[in-house]
C-alpha cells in the first residue's frame, strides 16, 4: 500500500505556476507560499506582468520566471486608478496567460500540478479551463475581506448605497461575523463604486477554482474561516502567516538598512515604526501633523516615507523637526525592524502584511487605515485581539501625540504589549509541526499531488 503511494507520488505532477498581481503587498506573499512548496519538492515558475517584477537573480535560483507578453506597463495604474487597472489587466493577460501557459505545457511535458493566481488575477481561470489544469486562488489579504467582497457582489449596489445612508444599519454587525459591520462592506478609498463591484463579480461570479489558499490562521479569524468553508464549497487552506513558515526577500524598494544602527542605540521598546504601505500617498497637511505629534510625544520613531509618496512634496521643515528623535528612510527591512528590541510600537496603514508581521514580532499598534480591507484589519486589531488603537478623522498633533503616548508610555500599552506576545505565541505555534496553519499546508500538499 504504501509503496503504491510512493508509486503515485512520483508520478505526480510537480510544478506550480505562481500568478501574483504586482504589487508589494501580493508579491511577498506570493513569493513566499512559493518557497514552503518548493521545500516540499515543487518545482514553481512565476508568470509576472511587466511592471514591478522580483529580482529572479539572487533570490529564487531554483524558480523560472517567466514575463506576460502582453501586460500592461505601470504608468497605467497612475492613469487608471487601481479598480479599472485590474480590470484592465485581467482583460489583457487573458491571453498572454494562455500563451504562456501553452508553452510551459510544451517545455515541461505537461508537467502543471497546479496553477496558484492571486484573487485579483482572476483571468487565469481561461488557461486552466482550456488545458483542464486545476487552479487555486491565494488570497492575500484577510479572510474576512474576501468575505466582505463576496457579500458585496451579491448586493444591489444602487440599493444598498440608499440603504446605507441609516446610521443603524451602518453600524450593524453582519450576522456571525463580527467585527464585520454594514458599512464596511461599501467600499472606500477605492475611487467610483462602480468599477469596483463589476471587478468584485468577476472575482466572485465567474470563479471555478477547486481550492481557496488565505494567507491568515485559524487562530486569527475562526468565524470568517468557517463562513468561506461553507458558502465556497471548495476546500480552504489557512496556512499563514506565509512568511514565518517561508522568508523569501522580495522586497521591490532598496531598504535601507541604516535604520538597524540607528535602532540599535534606541532603549528597549521605546521607538514608535511608521510605515504605510507600499502604494499611499499622504498629503502635506498630515504629514507635518504627524511629524507635530510626534515630536511632541518625546518618544524616538523610524519612519517610512516613500520616494514621491507626500503629494506636491517633501516639506522641507519636515527633516528639521525630526532630527531631534525621529530617522527618516525611505524603505526599511520592516520585519526585521518589527523584531528589534527597541521597537515599542508600529503605526500602521493596517495592510494585510503589515498586521500579520506586527502580530508574528508581538508589537502593539497605531491604526490609522486608509481604504476598506485596512478598515476592517483595523477593527480586528483593537476590538477583536485587543492590540492597538485607531486614530479616526483628520490627523490631528494632540491627538497623534496621546495616541504615541498610549501605546509607549501607558500601562494600556503594556497591557497591549502583553495580550500582543500572548498572541504572537498563538500565531506561531500555528506555523508550527501540528498547529493548524501547518496542518492545513500539508492538506495542501495532499490536494496538489491528486490528480
Ligand atoms: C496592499 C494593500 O494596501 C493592503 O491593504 C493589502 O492588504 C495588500 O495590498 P500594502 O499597502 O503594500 O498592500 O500593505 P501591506 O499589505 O502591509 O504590505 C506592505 C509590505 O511591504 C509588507 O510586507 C512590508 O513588510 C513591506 N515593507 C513596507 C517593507 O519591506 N519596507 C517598508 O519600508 C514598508
């Protein structure tokens, strides 16, 4: 018996095509799931757009990379807006995926186990329906915004935008899904509602995927888990956070790592992090605030200012008033900053990747979301695992100011701090031989070796 499932093992198709969008917040997941399989003995081809592409040199010399001839250039998302570029990205990759994928074919004699493509790549479907390869979607966000999705696409968007307006409805928890409330499932800071429900249906409606991969765990968001077993009817995999089981560096900005010395002659957790994301862009008026707030809690903070993110630009006041307590980069090491001893908090934008590298390092936050997913990590994170705090409105000094000094300074802070470790422990043992997000790795594996 068992030598028979040697027999089929080896048989077994090997290689994993890996279809992320390109993004910072995609890619390093991506990137990293793709490393856990090939530790188990995957071969993995990543098919990229022409834009934003991870460096194969150095890296991934065991993966092939392979460029979509037709995708889009960058300079569309600019013009586009994120909604209409993915659609516009998907129509134009249908194709180029297909041709792709047909030579792969002919290049590895049929040897495609799988092909992976992240929820926003949607038009992969086309390849592995035309060449009968099984295909799974990796979410890399949070289960609960999938769901959140998934409900919005069901909706009557004029009727739900009317409906809406009542302050008790907005405020109503959605059914066994708490802290999901009404208002989060409209969308905000994405531009027009109607591109993003007519990309939301093409992700929800038109799905045929067999598998549904969530980089999250069980530990972290049970309800929304068991909500998507359900309503999909496919098997889910939470096998996150992918990159405690997997580092693969994927980073598509220099980090500067200067930021460690600098860190290394700060006290034990007493510096604040402030980093918002890989694609945000803060107006002047807050930023100066935030550099008020700061300076005026007395607390050390590294800070994280992209290249071109402030719009109009970089106030020149701004290196000024930071260089008493604060160190500017450009780009960091952001989980090796999170790990750092003198690290006391990390404010946040509250993308995916950021609360779970938060979590993995045990750090208390500052949640200052700017579009829906973050809204709804952000309720996570103070009302569910009680770790951090929401700055609401407009950025305000005094209020930035208190909120610094909440989390570094007060026993609420320790207090965050403390329920922060309990949590990292959980999250961690679940990455671990026998914990669930491992567990559901190997049911992974399983899936992918049946044929
Ligand atoms: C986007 C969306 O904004 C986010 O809400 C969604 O969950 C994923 O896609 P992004 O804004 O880039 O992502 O945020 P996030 O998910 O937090 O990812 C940022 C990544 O960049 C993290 O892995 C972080 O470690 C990395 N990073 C950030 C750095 O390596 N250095 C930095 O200085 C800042």
């Amino acid at each position: 018996e068992r030598e028979k499932e040697q027999m089929e093992k080896s048989q077994a198709k090997r290689r994993i095509v890996l279809a992320p969008i390109p993004g910072q917040g995609h890619v390093t997941p991506f990137m990293q799931l793709g490393k856990s399989l090939s530790l188990k003995g995957f071969s993995i081809t990543v098919a990229q757009g022409q834009f934003n592409q991870v460096n194969p040199s150095q890296d991934f010399p065991e993966f092939q990379f392979v460029t979509l001839p037709e995708s889009l250039p960058g300079s569309e998302f600019e013009r586009l807006g994120p909604m209409k570029f993915l659609l516009k990205y998907n129509n134009t990759n249908e194709a180029s995926f297909k041709d792709c994928i047909a030579q792969l074919l002919m290049q590895h004699g049929n040897d495609i186990a799988c092909i992976i493509y992240d929820e926003f790549m949607y038009s992969c479907e086309a390849a592995a329906r035309e060449f009968k390869i099984p295909c799974a979607i990796f979410t890399t966000t949070s289960a609960i915004d999938y769901v959140s999705c998934y409900i919005f696409s069901k909706l009557n968007l004029e009727k739900f935008s009317s409906d809406i307006e009542d302050p008790e409805l907005k405020e109503k928890v959605v059914e066994n899904l708490y802290p999901l409330r009404y208002k989060h499932l409209l969308p905000t800071g994405l531009g027009p509602l109607e591109p993003v429900m007519e990309l939301r249906r093409e992700i929800v409606n038109k799905r045929t995927a067999s598998a549904f991969i969530v980089n999250t765990s069980s530990c972290l968001e049970n309800s929304s888990l068991s909500w998507l077993q359900q309503e999909l009817k496919i098997p889910v995999y939470p096998l996150g956070p992918v990159h405690i089981s997997a580092s693969a560096p994927s980073s598509l900005l220099k980090e500067d790592r200067s930021c460690i010395e600098w860190l290394n002659k700060q006290k034990p957790r007493s510096v604040i992090y402030i980093s918002m994301g890989s694609f945000y862009h803060m107006e002047t008026k807050e930023v100066l605030e935030m550099a008020w707030g700061l300076s005026n809690s007395n607390q050390p903070f590294l800070w994280v200012i992209r290249s071109g993110s402030i719009v109009n630009s970089f106030p020149d006041e701004l290196s000024k008033m930071v260089s008493e307590r604060g160190y500017i980069v450009k780009w960091a090491p952001q989980i090796e900053v999170l790990a750092h001893p003198s690290v006391g908090g990390f404010w946040s934008h509250c993308g995916w990747n950021s609360t779970l590298e938060s979590i993995a390092e045990g750090v208390p936050m500052i949640c200052r979301p700017f579009q829906d997913e973050q809204k709804l990590n952000a309720a996570y994170i103070e009302s569910v695992w009680s770790v951090g705090i929401q700055l609401e409105g407009e950025v305000e000094r005094g209020q930035v100011e208190r909120a610094v000094k909440r989390l570094i300074v007060d026993e609420e802070g320790a207090c965050m701090r403390e329920r922060a470790l309990v949590l990292k422990e959980k999250v961690k043992a679940s990455v671990r031989d026998g914990g669930s997000s491992y567990n559901a790795l190997d049911e992974l594996i399983k899936y992918l070796e049946t044929d």
